[in-house]
C-alpha cells in the first residue's frame, strides 16, 4: 500500500502580503519531494479567490464590480498556474495542474472535487501569522468534503515530511483510527513508534490496558511501537502532544481531525485547532 496520488493548493497572497513566492510556495515543494520519494502523480489546484465575497448573494456588489473581482481572481489564478508549471517543469516527477476561480466560501466544492481522488494531501498551516484567509477553508474542505487524509506542514517547511519517528495521538476515538488506518504506509517505515494517550478513562472496554489492541493491530502490520501514558499537565490536548512530541524529537504526529463539531471547535477550542495554529511538527490527520 503506498500514496499514488498527492494534492496541494496554491493560492495567491493578500495584495499586503510581504513573503516572497519561495515561502508561499513552500507545501508545493515538499509535495514534490514527496511525490518523488512515493514514485507518486502530484496534482497542484492553482487557486484564484475572490476574497471580497463569502459565497452569497450581497446586494450592496453591483454587477460591475463583481465582475472585476472575479476577473481578477481568474487572473491571479492564471499567474498561480503559471508559476507552479514553472516550478514543475524542472522536477523529474509526474503532475498535472489544474486551474480553478471560486468566491471564499465557495471553494470547498472545488477543493473537494480533486480531494476526492487523492490519496494524501500536503498543506501548508491553515492559521497562524503566515497564513492566508482562505487556508483553513481549504483544510476543511480536504478532511470534511473531501474525505482525504491530509499532512499539515509547519510554516515555511519546504521539504517532504519525516517518517523515523511517529507519534500517535489516540482516544479512541473513530477520527483518531481512521487517521491510523490511512497513516499505515508512513507507519510500517518508521524506526520509532509511540501511543500517546492523555488520561485515558478509568473505566470501558480498554481501561484495564489503554491502548494495546491499537498496538496489537498495529505489530500485525509490521509497525511495533511503545504506549505512553500522559497526564494532562498542560491546560490543551494539544499542547500535552506538543510537548511530548518535542520531547521525543517526532517527524510527525497522527491524530484524528475535528473529533468535536467544528463549530464547537471553533468557539470553544480543541485539540485539532489548538495544533494547527502552530505545528510542532508535520500533522498526519483525517476525519
């Protein structure tokens, strides 16, 4: 089992962005090194947004100046392409890119499209200073529409993900198996792999071992790992896997996504939107 088919999307940066495009192309390149490391195709989205719209009808936009903005997101994503085929040309790996307009929230339909027939899709942090208004849109739009598992990338990483050292992070929680489940290929290559559980319950099926028959699931495929235990000494989740992460100097961490609402998430915090605003380390997640 190995990822034949990877996804990123590229979008153009705010007019007052001051990165330069080798920072903002940076989940491109470390798709492309993963492609070549997978032997996989690599689809690229070369996004246009129309940022001044959020999907609906809004009187106040005459005709003509929603035509303007449409046809500059067209532009911007026609630039967009052309750089990203600048980029490709030079790489000895297959691609295709495709190039798609849509109003910010319209555009999970058309990242979902290309989801849909991925294997795994490389992302660069959705929130956080670096991080571009429609990005978590499109994260979403991968794990939620899509149903694609997907690598969450630090800011500014610019090369292909680590496999040495892996870090679960379990509740036993569906999200949090199926993101197991879809990680295998990544897992059977690692040389270290560690079972975080935070406080696990003190009573259910699995109280007595927390843990093992993910690890007993997981030797059957060739991946032995270690179960560690954490008590919940920092006020997130996901502040306790960082640290632990950190600890173990981990390539990446698995983890369910969104395993609450994401409106629940949104208002009241979690585990996945604590870790997105700043990756310790790559995110392997699915929903």
């Amino acid at each position: 089992m190995s990822y034949k088919t990877l996804l990123t999307v590229v979008t153009p940066a705010p007019d007052a962005d001051p990165r330069p495009g080798a920072a903002r192309l940076a989940a491109l390149r470390a798709a492309i090194g993963m492609a070549r490391a997978e032997d996989a195709h690599l689809d690229v989205i070369a996004l246009g947004v129309d940022r001044t719209q959020v999907g609906y009808a809004y009187p106040a936009t005459t005709p003509i100046l929603y035509r303007e903005m449409i046809e500059r997101a067209q532009s911007d994503a026609v630039a967009v392409a052309d750089t990203v085929r600048g980029v490709l040309a030079a790489e000895d790996i297959r691609w295709a890119v495709h190039t798609e307009v849509g109003q910010v929230g319209a555009i999970a339909g058309i990242v979902a499209r290309h989801a849909r027939f991925a294997d795994l899709a490389l992302l660069g942090a959705p929130t956080g200073d670096a991080a571009q208004p429609e990005a978590e849109a499109v994260v979403e739009a991968v794990l939620f529409e899509g149903e694609c598992p997907a690598i969450i990338l630090p800011a500014g990483q610019d090369t292909a993900p680590g496999t040495d050292r892996i870090v679960i992070g379990w509740n036993q929680s569906a999200e949090a198996l199926a993101a197991v489940r879809r990680a295998l290929p990544l897992l059977q290559r690692a040389r270290d792999v560690a079972i975080a559980i935070i406080d696990p319950p003190s009573q259910g099926a699995d109280a007595p071992d927390p843990g093992v028959l993910l690890s007993q699931m997981l030797a059957r495929h060739g991946v032995p790992c270690e179960i560690a235990i954490l008590p919940r000494t920092l006020p997130r989740v996901g502040e306790v896997l960082t640290r632990y992460a950190q600890d173990r100097d981990a390539d990446m961490l698995v983890m369910g996504a969104y395993g609450h609402s994401r409106f629940r998430e949104s208002i009241f915090g979690g585990a996945t939107r604590s870790l997105l605003r700043k990756p310790p380390v790559p995110i392997f997640m699915t929903h």
